[in-house]
C-alpha cells in the first residue's frame, strides 16, 4: 500500500508565481554564482549563445531526459520534472528525482566535464531540493542530499543540503532576484579561466570592456590633472 507521502506525486500546487515576487528559474542561481554578467545576459537581456560545452551539456540532458519515468524495485524514475517555491520564488526542471518506496526524495541533476571548485551546480541542485520540499509538500530541509552526475566521470557525486549550502542557495536567490527587478547588467571583467568557457564570450566582449575601462580611467586622470593644474 502507499504511503501517504507517496501519494504526493505528482505535485499537487498548480500555480508558479505569487503577486510581487519575481519567480527566479533555477538555472539562473548556477549562472550567477558562475558570473554575475552572465547571468544578466541571459535572464535580463535573454540573450543566448550555443558553443561545445553547451551542446554536450544539452546532449547530456536530453539523454536524462529521453524516456518515461520508469519504476524499479524499490523506486520511481520521475524525469524532467517540473518543480517550484512559491514562498521563495523558485521555480526549475529537475532532470530525475528518485522516488524511494520509503518516501526519499533524492534529485539527480545532469552536468557536462567534473566537480567545479565554485559551488555553482551545488547550488542549483539544492534550489531543486527546496522546490521539491515545496512541491511534494513535505517539511522544510527534509531531503537532506542529492547527487550531481558528471559526463566525463560518468559516475555520481553526493551533495548534502546542509544549512550553509541552503543559505547560500537562498542568498543567490534574492541576489537574482533583485538583478532581474532593476534590470542590471554588471560590467565585464576578463577572467581566463571563466571567459574562455563561456558560450556568451562573443556578445559579453570582456576584452573590450577591459580596454573601454582602461580608456576611461585614462580619460579620468587625464581630467583630474588638468583641474589640479589650473591656477
Ligand atoms: S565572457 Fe566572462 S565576463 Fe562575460 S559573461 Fe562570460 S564569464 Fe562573464
């Protein structure tokens, strides 16, 4: 027989957004704690650029994707499953969640090379948890882990939800948040190691905006010492 937690599924609240808070996509906290500008671009400006990484990450996904939900002993396959917060504006596509027999929740989010050393997948992945709690209504901070399954190692990496990571997960929120309500983009600034991997490194123009702010700055002293000179 199933237990009342079980008969959850599928989510039973049916509306995304509540009146004055602006409902941030999941994928959004990943990109800004990748970049801010990068986040910008795309969840202010919309604007998108494909390069190969985020064709082998799309390819990623849509083999998790591809496929009914399937049940084996024990646990059910839910894919691309749509999940959200009203109470923290939060809403995302979890690529599996795991749906154990004994009321587990467990979510699995897809992502191309190895860990990160930043927190970026972390973090989306526990936006995932805290719209799952939301979603399946279950308490606050009851799905403790999940795991981030990476393509060149081709195994699973456990993540727990412990309070730092959550705070962390909710300060980006609200970071988010407050950037898509005054519809800032931060200014560029040239990082090798993110830049080069970036698919939106041809619009952002880092570079550039390196060399408009060197040009500015002469500028500025240039004016600086003209009214220091004057008499
Ligand atoms: S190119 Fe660099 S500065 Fe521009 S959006 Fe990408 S990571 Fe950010």
């Amino acid at each position: 027989m199933q237990s009342s937690r079980q008969m959850n599924y599928p989510p039973q609240v049916s509306h995304l957004s509540i009146p004055n808070l602006t409902t941030v996509a999941l994928s959004a906290l990943q990109h800004y704690l990748y970049c801010p500008r990068q986040c910008a671009l795309i969840h202010v400006e919309r604007v998108w650029a494909e390069n190969f990484s985020t064709a082998e990450g799309n390819a990623l996904h849509e083999a998790a994707h591809s496929g009914l939900g399937e049940t084996r002993p024990g646990v059910r396959i839910s894919r691309s499953l749509p999940v959200w917060s009203d109470a923290h504006g939060l809403r995302g596509v979890c690529d599996i969640v795991e749906i154990h027999k004994d009321g587990t929740l467990l979510p699995v989010e897809y992502k191309r090379g190895r860990p990160k050393a930043h927190r970026a997948d972390e973090i989306q992945l526990c936006g995932q948890a805290i719209c799952l709690e939301a979603s399946f209504q279950r308490q606050p901070n009851s799905i403790t882990s999940g795991f981030l399954f990476y393509g060149k190692q081709q195994r699973r990496t456990a993540v727990t939800f412990d309070a730092p990571l959550r705070a962390l997960t909710l300060e980006i929120a609200e970071k988010v948040r407050a950037m898509i309500e005054h519809g800032q983009t931060p200014s560029a600034s040239y990082t090798p190691k993110l830049c080069d991997r970036c698919s939106l490194i041809h619009l952002c123009q880092p570079k550039c905006m390196r060399l408009k702010r060197g040009t500015a700055t002469w500028f500025q002293s240039q004016l600086n010492a003209s009214i220091t000179e004057q008499p």
